[in-house]
C-alpha cells in the first residue's frame, strides 16, 4: 500500500486554512530465537502497519485539531480506527496555553511523537524504556492541560506541561491481557471467561496526572528534562484469584475493594547536538503500590509482555542512551542501548529481573515524502521464560525494516 | 549612548548585509527589526506572537530553506523537519506556509499583515512587504 501511495503526488494540504497531514507506514519483522511482539515473527511478518491523518485549525488565539490513527501490530490493532488526539487550545500567550480534549501524554522527550516516524532515525523506541506490547498505557490522556514556552533571556528556554485526566487505555485491555496476552483490543471481541463477564474485568478508574519541565540551554542545543506521572487505576469487584493460580482455569473470588493501581513513574531525560552528532539518554523509575494487589499480582506473571508482570511494592528502573549521526542530509545512522531492571519486593520465582537491549539502524529518506529505514536488535540477559513454544534462550534478535510515507 | 546606538546599527547592518537573505514582513508586522534569537525562536516553533499579534511564518522551500535553517536558525533542515513532525502530527502548531518561489511566497506576504518569510538580499521587494532587520540580542 505504502509503494502504491509513492506515485500520488504528495504535499501538504490546505482548505480553507485547515491543514491536512497523514503518513502511512508498512513494515517487516523478523525475529531470531524467540517469538516477539507479533505472532508469526520468528517466520517473518508484514503484520505491522500504521496509517494516520490530522487536521488542525489556527485562529488568533484558539488552536482546533484531531488525528486518528490505525494500526495493524500483530494480534493488536486490527486497522481499528481510533482517535489520537483532539483538542482545543487557547493560546493566550506562548508562556500560557490551555488545551482540553485528548492530548497526547508527555512521558520523557519521545513518547508523544512514538508514532511519527518522520521524526525520528529509528522505528521503536527502546523497547526497555517503552515497551511496544505495553504502548495503550502512555498514549493520551482525556483531560485539561495548561503548558507553555518561556524564554529566559538570549539563551535559555524553560516549557512546562501540567495535565489532570484520565487515562485512555482501554477499559477492557486487562481482559484482553489475560485472553489473548495484548493490551489493545482489535475489533473482534474477545472470547468470553469462564465464570467472568467481561463488565467485571473493566477498568472503571483511569485517573492520571503530571507533569513535564524541559530546560533548553540554545546555544549548545541542549535538553534536560524532568517528567511525573501519577496513574491510579481500579478494577471491578469480581476477578480471578490469580494468587492461588496454579494453572486450568483460575476461580473467581469477590473482593469488596477490588483491585487498586497506584503507580508513579519519574523520568530524567536529556539530549544534546553537536554538528551532525546527536545524543540522547533518559532513564525512568516506576513504583507500584497496589491495595489489594497481593491477592492478583503475586502469582501472576502474564502471557505477554517483559515488563509488565510487576507486583505490589516492586520497582522498574530503566535507561538507554543513543548516539546518531547525519551521514548525509538524506542518510543518518544510530545505535543505542538500554536496559531495564525490576527491583522485587518479594522476588518471585522465575519472574522477570532485567533485560538488555543493543539496536543499530539506518533512515534514508528517497525524496521529501518518502523514507525508508532498517533496524537490527539484540536482547540477553532476561532470565525468565521466554518463548515456551520455540526456546527458552536468554537472548533473542529481531531485524525491522519499514517503508513511509508522509505529507 | 551615541556610541551604543551606532554600534547596535553597524551590527545590524553587518548581519543584514553578511547573510544571503533579508527578512521581509506584511505591511502589519508589529516590529522594525527583531533578534537572532527571536528570529530562531519563531521558526522552531516556541513563539507565536510579536507584541500580541499572531505572527504567520513563510518559508520557500528547497535550497532556500536549507541555507535560511542552516545560516540563521544554526539547525540542520533534517533537524528543522524533523521538529516540525513532532509539532504537526502531536496538535501542536502549524508548520509555516511553504512556497515553491519568491514571488508566490511575496504575494502571500501581501494578504497576511502579521506575515513573515525571507527572500535573497537582491529580491526586489513589492510595496506593501517591509524589511525586518535582524539585531543581535533581545
């Protein structure tokens, strides 16, 4: 579809002041000794396609704009259409904005754009520091957020985003997780659990709140910047026992207070250019505190993703660092490396500790319009069971190419 | 005080003349002359008003754009770009018009009072444009 759309004439579109972009993306991945992120990798898959288009309205004072956006990631997504973002904003002065609607939720200095891949070298971020399995969780949140640029004198420049809403994961992901090992829903429902409804595998609470300060020194094009999340979820009444899950099917138990999510996240971050050099580092702590999550969490390691089986009182701690190059004004190249290690209150038996990730790429960009870019990545060090139906090898690669095209 | 003035106009001046394009505003641009910094500050994106006016950004595109972001906004135009994406596809700005030529981007100019581009220093400019000089410091 991608090298069908390379022979339409391609720009940006204006109507009556509104502007319109899109950009759609294919890609190819193939996996080396262990099956991620999409079934069928370790074959080779083209199940991993992205499509998105905005329209955005500027007036004197008021910004108007939505984007949706479509994805095909293996067993997620299914070409769903859902809406990115939607907001309005009053601009009352560029140190003063507020926006209400659907915003895109600062979480470090990349994860608002993850999927644009025009602006950036590589395809995924690091997968030890935004895991794409868990992506639902740090997308958008439906809410009011007051930001702002201030400059302070000639060479420094101060921006700030506080927001209050919710969370727009959605409600059904932990069902889900649970059937079919993926956060999102596709449009297929999901087959039913014995003994549950899916009304009571819901989230019924979704709150989050925040913050981002990025400092820029504009002489040496240099970042730091500091992100707070605050996400309090709850669960339903009725849930499995997944304490006492020993396999078969789980029972259902009946918990008055249900299941409460209290997690905070706290991220560093920092970047910097010199000449067609370009560094990057950011590193996150995650810290849970579930009421109740001990009846749920303990035992429960999850079908899916790396990151994610984490209990009461745990910790994630993880950090990459990157370094670019602009080859040409067409051509740049990175590698990168990161690694995450979970802190257990309680170590679990064969629960996931730590996991490193090395990646090199390449983006070439054929004309204005169309890119097109190559990642090589290699995972060791995980000590948990990874692939039961293929390995149980600590380390893995993965080879992802992707073509795109933008307007 | 004299001194001072006079030095501010040969800075002016000097980096008026040293560049290879002038910046050229609509007939309402709020300001005769504005910073280096300023200058950058609206074209990546972190300023969008000038004494409370909405300022609309013009840019010509191809080697003109390449040489204005490298000579004046000190970036790379894959680093311009790029922070233009983000803006665009996160609802957080509108990337400034882009015109194939001079004379398309003049004639915008024409109809957008709070409008400002740039042209090369030998352009010869329409009534009803006006040349913003660039001064060092704010």
């Amino acid at each position: 579809m991608a090298l069908a759309l390379w022979a339409i004439p391609l720009g940006a579109y204006e109507v009556d002041g509104v502007d319109v972009h899109g950009s759609l993306s294919q890609s190819y991945m193939k996996t080396h000794g262990h099956e991620w992120l999409i079934p069928g990798s370790l074959e080779g898959t083209f199940e991993y396609t992205e499509f998105s288009l905005n329209a955005y309205k500027q007036f004197e004072h008021w910004n108007l704009g939505a984007q949706v956006i479509s994805r095909d990631f293996g067993r997620e997504g299914d070409f769903e259409l859902r809406l990115d973002w939607a907001h309005v904003e009053f601009n009352a002065l560029d140190a003063l904005s507020l926006r209400l609607g659907r915003v895109k939720l600062p979480f470090g200095l990349y994860a608002e754009f993850r999927d644009v891949d025009m602006a950036r070298t590589e395809i995924l971020l690091p997968q030890t520091f935004l895991p794409e399995d868990y992506r639902g969780a740090a997308v958008a949140y439906d809410g009011v957020g007051v930001a702002g640029d201030i400059p302070i004198g000639e060479s420094h420049l101060l921006q700030y985003h506080l927001y209050w809403g919710t969370n727009n994961i959605k409600d059904d992901f932990f069902l889900n997780y649970l059937t079919q090992g993926i956060y999102e829903s596709a449009t297929a429902v999901p087959p039913a659990l014995p003994g549950i409804s899916q009304d009571q595998a819901v989230l019924d609470t979704k709150t989050l709140r925040g913050g981002q300060l990025i400092w820029s020194y504009d002489p040496w094009q240099w970042r730091l910047g500091y992100n707070y999340l605050h996400y309090i979820g709850h669960f339903a009444l009725d849930f499995y026992d997944l304490k006492n899950f020993a396999g078969g099917v789980p029972n259902v138990v009946r918990d008055e207070l249900g299941l409460e999510l209290d997690i905070q996240w706290h991220i560093l971050s920092t970047d910097l250019f010199l000449g067609d050099w370009f560094f990057r580092a950011e590193t996150m702590m995650r810290l849970n505190d579930y009421t109740q999550g001990d009846l749920f969490m303990d035992r429960f390691g999850g079908p899916g993703g790396l990151t994610t089986n984490l209990a009461n009182g745990n910790e994630l701690w993880s950090w990459y660092f990157s370094v670019q190059r602009q080859l040409l004004d067409s051509t740049g190249v990175y590698a990168r490396f990161g690694r995450f290690i979970l802190v257990e209150e309680e170590p679990v038996v064969g629960g996931s500790t730590k996991l490193n990730e090395f990646s090199v790429g390449v983006r070439h960009d054929f004309s204005e319009h169309v890119l097109g870019k190559l990642q090589v990545f290699h995972y060791w060090g995980y000590p948990g069971t990874l692939d039961q139906a293929t390995n149980n090898d600590s380390s893995w690669g993965m080879v992802l190419a992707r073509m795109t095209v933008h307007f | 005080m004299r001194v001072r003035l006079f030095l501010l106009l040969l800075l002016s001046m000097g980096v008026h003349l040293h560049g290879d394009f002038v910046l050229v505003g609509g007939s309402g641009f709020p300001k005769n002359e504005i910073s280096a910094t300023t200058l950058k500050r609206l074209f990546l994106g972190h300023l969008s008003f000038l004494e409370g006016e909405r300022i609309t950004l013009h840019q010509i595109e191809g080697d003109s754009l390449k040489s204005f972001c490298e000579k004046h906004l000190k970036v790379s135009l894959t680093n311009y770009e790029r922070r233009w994406a983000r803006r665009i596809f996160t609802g957080k700005g509108r990337v400034p018009r882009t015109f194939k030529d001079e004379g398309s981007m003049l004639k915008s100019l024409l109809e957008q009072e709070h409008g400002l581009g740039f042209v090369n220093r030998s352009t010869t400019l329409p009534e009803g444009v006006r040349v913003i000089n660039i001064i060092q410091g704010d």
